[in-house]
C-alpha cells in the first residue's frame, strides 16, 4: 500500500486513473484538483465514499496549500497530471497554459523537493515524481520518423511549449539536486470522461446532434491513438518500476488520419444508432479552414518501455473506437450535464 498524490484526477485521465487504482490496487490517493472546465467530480461519483480517496480543490500554484497538503498526507509519491491541454484553448488565451503547467509544475517540484529531503530510510529511497506529459513537445513529425527518447523539442503551440517547459523543470530538479523524477510523453487519448472539444468526443455528440462535423484543413493530420486504460497502465508501471531519471514514450501504435478517424465515427454511429434521417452521419462533414502551427503528424518510438518494462498496448482502434462512442451514447447525462453548465457549446477555437 502507497499514498500517492494525483494532481488533476478530476480531468480525463487522472479520473480514469484514480478509477483503476482504487479497483486494482490497496494505495490511498489524495485529489488535488483546481476543477477548471476540464475537472468534473462526476467522473469520480462512484469512489466519491472511499476511505482510500480523498479530495481536495486546490490549486497547484498556491504553494502554501501544497505544502499543507504534502505535510499532512505524508505521501509516498506523486503522479503529476494537472495541466491545461487543449491546444486550440492555449491560442485563444496562452497565459493559463503558463501559469498551470510551468509555475505549477515548478511549485509542485519545489515543494515535494524540500518534503522528500526531510525522509528517511525506506520511504525516501522509494519515493517518485512522475511528470506526465505529451508527445507535442516534440513537434511534427515526417512521414516516415518516429519521436523517440533523443529527439530534440520543437513545439508548435502555447500548449507544447507550456509542457515542454515543465519537462524541462522536472528533469532540472532531478539533475540538480538529485530528486527522484521521472517523466512519460505520451500520444492521444481516448476514451470515458473525455471532455468534449476534444475530436472524438466532440464528433459523437456533434453528430447525434445534427451538427456539422468540422474537419481542420484536408484533414490528413495524423495522430497516434492510445486507449486511457492502456495509458494508465503504462503510468503505473512506469511509478513502480521505472528507472529514475528516465523518460519513457507512450504511444498506442495506431497511426491514423483526423478524417478517418471521423470517417470511422460515422460509420460506427450508422450501424448501432443509425440517423432519424435515413442519411449517413458522413454527410454532415464540413472542412474548415486549419488551426494555426498544425503539427501534421506525431508517432511514438515504445521500444523502451516495451523492453525495460514489458508494457504494450491492449487495445486496438478499432475497437477501442467503439467502445468508446458506445460510452457516449450510454452516458448521455454525464455530456448534457456540461452542457446544461454552459462551460462548452462546441463552437471552434484556437481560430487566432
């Protein structure tokens, strides 16, 4: 049994996160949460009564409550995934993007270093920060490379550049003062509790909605999809037994395009919800002008976790797809309720 503390467990995959570690492990988790847009304790209504999870709202710029918090839970660990992350957000207002993923990320590192070197024994020895990141620090990729552990940082947007400042930080704190850091860069998620201006999520709900859906520029942009349960699997194993110090790339290995991954949408949504129209969900596809800096492809080098680690990704696309849509059109009250808030109507963003 571990006492960890996750940052941003109330967004998509922290929740997911805590979800499985309270189903498949005996650790006590502490949520710390600032519940922006993003954080929705409706993901976490069915652990809520746990006497192995506690919540707090909070902050992770305010270094005061950070301390408190660190002081009285005594954790073991730390599995940092707070972090504003949407890239077309961080056009419309790149500053919150700054303030939560550098200076937080800093405070947090600043904070659980002066904890960390009040232990001893055991408890310090085992101790870890493990920084959860992205593959966009990386930039675009050819048609034919793949990211890998050595490749050099080029972000594209306020986002990117935001988490690639934090990597930096964490792996300053490990470098310098020896504190026991270790990061993940993964590809897209997918899957339950998604918020909806992301792509699938969105694209379900615009498209049972009668709503257009919008595709940036000829939508040949190609991403590298990773199911949540394979991510935080990967994050768990990298928390147990990753080296310290080491960056581990996550990536699912299902390179597919923004249009096929619509196209797919629509053809799944025909055949288990079929439009009242007769026609084909395909029709309500609309091309829209391209996103400022749009990386045109990202993909993910696993071999080091695959080797050192032995995790590989269980779930295909295409029937992780699936089970996803399926998801969204069970849980229809978990995205009326955000709607109903107002907090996101599905228009565009990032158009800057």
């Amino acid at each position: 049994m571990k006492k960890i503390i996750i940052t941003g467990g109330a967004g998509f995959i922290g929740s997911n996160f805590i979800l499985k570690q309270l189903a498949e492990t005996n650790n006590h988790i502490l949520n710390l949460d600032k519940l922006t847009y993003a954080g929705n304790l409706d993901n976490l209504e069915s652990i809520a009564a746990n006497p192995r999870y506690q919540f707090v709202q909070g902050d992770i710029t305010d270094a005061s409550l950070v301390e408190s918090i660190i002081q009285d839970f005594q954790p073991d660990g730390i599995i940092h995934f707070a972090a504003e992350s949407h890239v077309d957000r961080s056009i419309d207002g790149p500053i919150p993007f700054i303030m939560t993923n550098v200076v937080g990320t800093a405070i947090l590192l600043d904070q659980m270093h002066k904890y960390w070197k009040t232990l001893e024994g055991q408890k310090k020895a085992e101790f870890r920060f493990l920084h959860v990141s992205t593959d966009e620090v990386f930039g675009s990729l050819g048609p034919d490379e793949l990211f890998r552990i050595d490749t050099p940082y080029d972000p594209s947007s306020p986002y990117s550049a935001s988490k690639a400042g934090s990597d930096h930080l964490v792996r300053a704190w490990g470098r310098t003062f020896g504190f026991p850091i270790l990061l993940t860069n993964c590809t897209n998620n997918y899957g339950p509790y998604q918020f909806p201006e992301k792509l699938i999520p969105l694209m379900v709900i615009n498209a049972i909605s009668g709503k257009p859906l919008p595709i940036y520029g000829d939508g040949l942009n190609i991403r590298d999809w990773l199911h949540v349960e394979d991510h935080c699997d990967a994050i768990y194993n990298v928390f147990e037994n990753g080296s310290l110090g080491e960056t581990y790339l996550v990536g699912g290995e299902e390179e597919v395009t923004n249009l096929r991954v619509v196209e797919s949408i629509c053809a799944i949504l025909d055949e288990i919800k079929p439009n009242a129209s007769g026609k084909s969900y395909r029709e309500q596809i609309t091309y829209v002008t391209d996103r400022p800096g749009h990386d045109v492809r990202y993909a993910m080098d696993i071999s080091k976790i695959r080797a050192e680690l032995g995790w590989n990704p269980s779930h295909s696309f295409e029937a992780g797809l699936k089970e996803t849509i399926q998801w969204y059109l069970n849980n229809r009250a978990w995205w009326t309720k955000l709607q109903e808030k107002k907090i996101y109507e599905q228009e565009r963003l990032g158009t800057a």
